[in-house]
C-alpha cells in the first residue's frame, strides 16, 4: 500500500510539472502573471489630484480624459494633505504620519518624496514636529517658489513652521509662529501666515533656509464679526483671502512690510442683504493669467460657510466686478449612476436627474493654462465635475474618483 501510495504520489507530481512546463498549443492564449510597472507622462495642464479620507490616499486624474493615472499614499491623516509638485524637479511631495503600533504608539512625521513619473518613492524627511490637520488641511504644507524649499505647519506643542530642504533632504529651521495659521509662499525665500489679531507675518528665510526675520502687517479683518478664510489663493507677490460674508483682501508681499489693500464684495448690497456669501470648504480658485477669481456662493446664514453651495460667480479682480454667475453641476447623479448600472447619456441617467437634487459642491479650483477649466467636488461624493469657466457648461464627469474628502489640487 505504501508503495502504491509513493508511485502516486510521484506520478502526480510528474504530471503537475509536466503541465507547468508544456508549451501551449497553437491559437491558446497565454496568461501574463507578472505586474507591468507603467510610467507617467510629463505632468499634464489638467491633471488633477483628488485626495481621499477613507481611501487615505490622493488620486491623480486626467481632467479631460477622467483616466486615474496613479495614487500617492497618505496615511494617518485626519484628511489627506493635497501633495505638492515640483515641475522643476519632476517631483511630488507628501506630507505622512506613522504610527508604531497601527493607530496608536509612536508618532513619525515625515515628507514623502516621489518621483513624478514612475511614482516611485524617492526619499524620506522626517520632521522634528507633529504637522497639523484639520477638516481640509488647506495651506498646513507649501513649496517656495524655486522648489528648494517645503514649509509645513506644526501646531502642538508649540506652533510653528519647519522649513525643508529638498536639496539636503533635511529640515532646515522652524520659524515660531506663535497665534498664527497656515502656511502661504510670497517667494523663493519667504512665506507668510495668518495670525489671529487679524494680521498677517511674513518670515523672511536666508539662502540656507534659515529664519531671518519676520515683519507684520496692520490689522486688515475682524476676526470675530467677519474672519477669512484660510483658502487663500495667490497671484504673484499678492494673496486674496475672502471672509465668511465675502469681503476680498488683497494682501502684497512684495514690499518692505506686508501689505494689505482696501477690500471689495463679492455681491451688491440686495445680494449680500438676503445672505448671499462664500459656502463650503475649498471655496475659491484664481485663475491668475485672466485675473479672474471663482467663488462657491450661497444664500447662507451665519455658521453655514462649510456648507455645500449651489452657484459659482466668477469676478474680474482688476475691475471688482462680476463677470458671470452660474449653477454647479448636479454630481449625485454621476456619483449614483455607476453604483445603479446606469450610464451617462441613457434615458435613465435624465431620469435620475429629474428626481435627484443637486447637492451642490463644497470645493473648487481652476487649471492656469490658455484655455483653464474649472473642476468641482462635493466632499460626499466621488465624482468630480468639469465646467467651462467661461459658459459654466458641464463639460464631463469624472466618475469612481473616491468616496470623501473635501480638496481638489492642480499639479
């Protein structure tokens, strides 16, 4: 029995590996059952990075043809920091946590750097303190204007901003901020941050990233009655900060001292008297050749600026007036569709439009090239709209982008 057990068991043997080596027959067709390693294009006018909470990663797209062209990881995070791009190194920059112990045990705070066309990880910068977060960590990371310097925003224990060095692969030096937010690039070697008297400091770096001074802005919102937003947008030396009822403040960088320009509304009086203001939580997007400016609007109420709007208005920032007002695409049916089996352009993708309202979008941005387009995202959905910033058409959806978050970023 022993015998015959042992010949069967080699007769098996022999007829498994004969079949893992045999040449396959004519016309079969052969099964690949190795990974292909792709690499990216040069970094596209319209590419778009679609950060997700529980995903924990951030998803780069394709605007035009919805095609997700990769992901970046982004772990540990209360919501995924918008990665960073250096065009100039060819580059991308993730701001991570790690826990020792899964969620729990050490903290290690680190830089991720990748490479911009294979996604391949690079490097790693560990940071001397914990980086902050919040419901969209808008401005908490920014890279100086000649790509040698990353600054990231650090709140606990003491607040701060550490300065790397992606030449060195070091962090550099942390700049106290002490009652001030946010992290925004005036330079190659300056940043600015705003502070909670209703001022703004700029930190002035020297060329080897090191602290050399600081200087302070007058006083330029009121922090109570009508505070900015921390969703800056920038042009040039200027940054534009809305508040919640939609006062623009345009602050210059440039000069000696940070300084901040009379502000204007974004509505008439009729429409700021019946609540029209700024909603949601990315809510403006500059587009910095045409000097247009784009703003999520809504008829709000105190205490509803993270809410999800229904309109953008788009505004000439040279003349102070609005040049067009327009409804966001209704998303919930590009985001359901595919979940129901239903495609976009069937009678049952317009009939799912007549019966599912709008949700409207909590975040905006606009690419900077000669013909931009505008991409919207409402933070419970994942779809991602494309609208012409000129007509306000919905262009295209791009579908399957995700499950939540609240930031869309332009490479």
């Amino acid at each position: 029995m022993d015998d015959a057990y042992t010949t069967l068991r080699a007769g098996i043997a022999a007829a498994v590996m004969l079949l893992i080596s045999a040449t396959p027959p004519a016309g079969a067709v052969e099964i690949d059952v190795g990974g292909q390693v792709a690499t990216l294009p040069p970094i596209g006018d319209h590419w778009l990075f679609v950060p997700d909470r529980l995903f924990q990663h951030s998803a780069l797209f394709d605007g035009d043809t919805g095609q997700m062209l990769g992901s970046i990881p982004s772990p540990g995070a209360i919501t995924p920091k918008l990665p960073l791009t250096s065009r100039k190194r060819n580059e991308f920059y993730s701001v991570d946590v790690d826990y020792s112990r899964g969620v729990r045990g050490t903290r290690t705070d680190y830089v991720t750097v990748y490479d911009a066309e294979t996604l391949a990880v690079e490097a790693d910068i560990d940071l001397p303190s914990p980086v902050s977060s919040s419901n969209t960590s808008q401005h908490h990371t920014t890279l100086l204007d000649d790509d040698r310097f990353m600054v990231v925003f650090s709140q606990f224990p003491d607040t701060l901003a550490m300065v790397v060095d992606l030449d060195e692969r070091s962090v550099a030096s942390s700049a106290p901020i002490a009652g001030c937010a946010g992290v925004y690039a005036t330079g190659p070697r300056s940043f600015a941050t705003l502070c909670g008297d209703g001022t703004t400091v700029r930190v002035d770096l020297a060329e080897d990233g090191t602290v050399v001074g600081t200087t302070r802005s007058p006083g330029f919102f009121d922090v109570v009655e009508d505070p900015v937003s921390m969703a800056g947008v920038r042009s040039g030396s200027r940054w534009l900060f809305v508040s919640f009822l939609g006062a623009v403040h345009t602050v210059e960088y440039g000069g000696d001292a940070p300084a901040p320009q009379a502000a204007w509304f974004l509505g008439n009086d009729s429409e700021r008297e019946d609540g029209w203001r700024p909603g949601g939580l990315q809510p403006h997007a500059l587009h910095v050749a045409s000097n247009r400016l784009f703003v999520l609007m809504q008829a709000g109420h105190p205490g509803s600026h993270k809410d999800a709007s229904p309109e953008i208005w788009s505004f000439d920032v040279g003349t102070e007036s609005r040049i067009a007002r327009f409804d966001v695409p209704n998303l919930s049916i590009d985001f359901l569709g595919p979940m129901m089996g239903i495609e976009s352009g069937t009678f049952g993708h317009t009939l799912l439009g007549l019966v599912v309202p709008n949700g409207g979008a909590h975040s905006i941005t606009v690419t900077q090239d000669e013909t931009p387009v505008l991409f919207t995202r409402n933070a419970e959905m994942g779809a991602i709209g494309v609208v012409d910033p000129d007509s306000g058409e919905h262009i295209r959806s791009v579908v399957e982008a995700g499950l939540t978050g609240p930031a869309l970023g332009v490479p």
